[in-house]
C-alpha cells in the first residue's frame, strides 16, 4: 500500500501549480460563462445530492485531484478498510464500522449483540418499566447516540444524556427523574475513562437502580455490577461506534425500526463508497474538496451548517470525527508532515449560525469553506441554505456600494441535500461523513483511527489527582 509522502506525489505538485491560476478567477465569472456548471459539479448518492458546483474549482482540478487519489492508493485503501483489514497500524487493529451494518452479511457477533439490543430495547419501550433512560459516556460513547435521540427521538421513553465529569452535567440529566424508574446505560469501550465512571459511582450514590454496560472491558463492568452487558469491540472506534451497541440510547429513543432504518441507511452509503467511480463517488468528492480547500487553496477552518433544529447537534458530533481522526502531525510512517490535516471544524445549525458569525463568513479576512445541510422539510430553511450558499459564491458586483456594504463573494462551499429526514437519511448522512474523514486520511496519509494526542492530559490530570 502506498506510504509516499502526498507531496511527493506528481498530481500533488500539478495541483499546486494548478492552484496559482485559481488565484484570479471568480465563481461569479465562471457562472456566467458556464451554465453547465451548476449541473456538471453535483454528484448524487442514495438519498443525498451533493452540489459542489460553488467550490473554487474546474474540470481540471477534479482531474488532478482524482488523480492524487489513485496515486496515494485510495482503492486499495478502501477495500482494506471495508474488508476488515487491520487499518489501524498504530493500535494494530481494523476500523471495522462498515461490518455493524452490513445487514445479512454482518459477522455473527454482530447480529447477536443486534439481536440482544433490540430485544432490550423493544421491551423497555414496550413496557416503559423505566421512563427515564440515562447514557452516561463521553466522546464517542456519547455524542452518536445523542445527536441520533435528538434528531429523531420520538418521545416514547425519556431518553438523556450526560457526558461531562461537572457533576451539574448528571444532576441536569436526572431532574425530575426517580431511581425506580431510571436505567443507567453506562458506555465505555475501555470502561476506565474517568469523566464516565465518576458519573457512574455518582448515579450509583444518587440511588440509581439498574445499569446497563456497554463495553469491550466485560471484567470492569461486572466489577462496577452491571446487570446487563452489551459487547464492543476493538475493532470499532469509539467516534465510529454509533452503529454499535453504543447506540443503545437512541435505539430507545428512535424505536427498533428506527435503528435498523439507520443501519441500511449507512450501508447503502458503504455500496456507493465502495462501488461509485471517484469522480461520482460524494464522501471521496467531499474529501477531495476538502483537501484542495486545505492544501492548496489556504482554508483553515471547515464549517458544516445543518439548515435544520433536527440537526443541531451534528456539527458537534463531527467535530470529534473529523478532528479526533485527522488532526495529525506524523504520517503513518511517523514523519512530521509539511502539509495541512485537518482543519478546524465548526458549526451550528442554520438560520440561527446566520444572526451570530456568518457575518465573518462573508465579509471577514479569512476563507471558510462551508457544508450547507439541506433536508428539504421547509422552504424557509431551503431558501435561506441556498441564499447563503450563493451570496457566499458571488456576493455584490455594484462598485458604487460603500466598501462596508461590499461582499467579495467567491467564497466556496457545498450543498448536501437531502430527501427528508429519516433515520435511512441520518444514518446515510453520518456514514458519508464517516468516509470523507478516511479518505481524507489516506490523502494526507495519515492514521485516521488512532488518538494518541489525548492521552498527555488525562496522564497530567491523573497525577494532579494522585498530588504528585
Ligand atoms: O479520550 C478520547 C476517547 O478515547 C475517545 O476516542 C472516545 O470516544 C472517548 O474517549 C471515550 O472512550 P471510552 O468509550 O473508552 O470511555
């Protein structure tokens, strides 16, 4: 498999030239001069159009950036990963996701934890023994499911959330509730991380009765006493791991339906991943804009605007997908990197992000490429994406205006829209995102599974605890 340096790669150094004659042209002029430009740059997936017609590029660009692609091995890459090859070279593991919603063909592991999942899950919807149910997790462990439960939550059982080692965090989850009719479903791949045993020791004091564990480390859960215990594994990532039992709480919150809906939803993204051509093909055309907003044209921050309350929580849940996956500096072989990763990602849903920072989207000093979210629910929400997205692109041309009122415009970004918002779509939606993140990875030939740069902090934390 390839491990050259991107920058060493001949498309790498074509697009960097290829970038100087981008300096001066405009989406504006390329608009007018181009109508087919609106229809040649949207790539379609099931249940999802992407429109990256407003991106600061040409024919040309694809080209080359297709190329950089196959130079740095993305099909082989790909395979490995939807094969179950161990990706994950540092922790000398797979990056497995793709397998817990492959349906028929999943691993007989994985139907059985499914299997055991639903059954828990119909029955406490079913029966509402225990009104209240409580995730108490952090990083992966929490912010899949959240973001799920409360895009599609249908209010069947109260289903919440606690994250954070702030014990206000818990007491917020837990108002109103009583510990008869509370279940704790505490998810942990390691079941040592502290923020999430310190709220676990603390719903045990506060008199909770009945817990659930989500873990890799089934000695750990059982010491704390769990009553039921829900597999993880290593296999799967913990910013991955939604697919999983890790998404116990929103199967509660969404129904049995509901998450198998979301299932199918991610692996018809897999099928189009995996079989689409890459030019066609919308996570790698994501992550190929993506790296040529980065890498060649300057862009330091990445924003991702849901024009939907549903999907408020998203930019959050990608910030840890994204950031946790590329945010790297040594490449796979452990070389300092001389190029752009990751960039900073950010967001908030559409059109409240309008009347808070979109004033530095159109008229600030720096470039931020955005990721319009378009679930077509409302044509209010439709035509404000859309309205951003072109004053973005082509802002004011009227010299007379002050210089206060101008908009420079040719600010790049992309529309996904999306047919509604089911759990088929939500879980079509996250895999894509998913994928992108990957390719991305290969491009910049990076380790997107690993995350070593958490653990100094928790080491220093540690030690300020133990006083020495
Ligand atoms: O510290 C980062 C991290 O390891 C994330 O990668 C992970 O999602 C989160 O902590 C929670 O880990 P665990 O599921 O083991 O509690």
């Amino acid at each position: 498999m390839n491990t050259m340096p991107p920058t060493e790669c001949k498309a790498w150094s074509q697009l960097a030239t290829h970038a100087e004659s981008w300096k001066s042209v405009h989406l504006r002029e390329l608009f007018a001069h181009d109508v087919a430009r609106s229809v040649q740059f949207v790539a379609q997936a099931p249940g999802v159009r992407l429109d990256y017609s407003r991106q600061r590029l040409g024919a040309m660009t694809l080209r080359l950036l297709c190329h950089l692609a196959s130079e740095r091995g993305l099909p082989e890459w790909r395979e490995a990963l939807l094969s179950g090859k161990k990706v994950n070279s540092t922790e000398d593991r797979a990056a497995w996701h793709s397998a817990l919603r492959a349906g028929p063909e999943a691993p007989a592991e994985v139907k059985e934890a499914l299997s055991r999942m639903k059954d828990l899950a119909g029955r406490l919807r079913q029966t509402r023994k225990y009104r209240t149910i409580v995730n108490l997790g952090t990083g992966g462990s929490d912010l899949g499911p959240r973001l799920v439960a409360d895009a599609l939550g249908d209010g069947t059982l109260e289903v919440r959330f606690a994250a954070n080692v702030d014990p206000r965090d818990l007491e917020r989850a837990l108002e109103g509730a009583d510990p008869a009719g509370t279940l704790f479903v505490v998810v942990s791949k390691t079941f040592t991380t502290q923020e999430t045993m310190a709220n676990a020791e603390a719903a045990k004091r506060w008199g909770g009765r009945k817990f659930m564990a989500v873990t890799s480390n089934v000695e750990a859960a059982r010491k704390f006493g769990a009553d039921e215990i829900l597999p993880m594994w290593d296999w799967v990532g913990g910013r991955f791991s939604v697919w999983s039992a890790v998404g116990f709480a929103a199967m509660c919150a969404i129904g049995v339906q509901g998450f198998d809906e979301l299932l199918s939803g991610a692996k018809d993204i897999d099928e189009h991943f995996r079989e689409a051509p890459l030019e066609k093909n919308v996570p790698v055309l994501m992550a190929l804009a993506g790296v040529w907003n980065a890498n060649f044209l300057g862009a330091a921050t990445h924003a991702v605007l849901p024009y939907s309350n549903a999907l408020r929580l998203f930019p959050s849940y990608l910030q840890q997908l994204e950031m946790e996956s590329n945010g790297k500096r040594v490449d796979r072989e452990g070389r300092l990197v001389d190029y752009a990763t990751a960039p900073v990602l950010w967001g908030m849903e559409g059109t409240v992000s309008q009347h808070s920072f979109h004033q530095l989207l159109h008229q600030g000093t720096q470039i931020v490429p955005v990721d319009f979210i378009d679930i077509s629910s409302n044509e209010l929400l439709t035509a404000n994406a859309r309205a951003q997205a072109d004053a973005l692109a082509f802002g004011t041309d009227d010299p007379a205006l002050p210089a206060h009122k101008q908009y420079p415009g040719n600010r790049p970004s992309s529309i996904l829209l999306l047919e509604g918002l089911s759990p088929r779509n939500l879980g079509r939606l996250i895999a894509l995102y998913e994928h992108k993140v990957f390719v991305q990875g290969v491009l910049w030939n990076l380790n997107s599974f690993d995350q070593w740069g958490v653990e100094l902090g928790k080491e220093m934390a540690r030690k300020l605890l133990s006083g020495r």
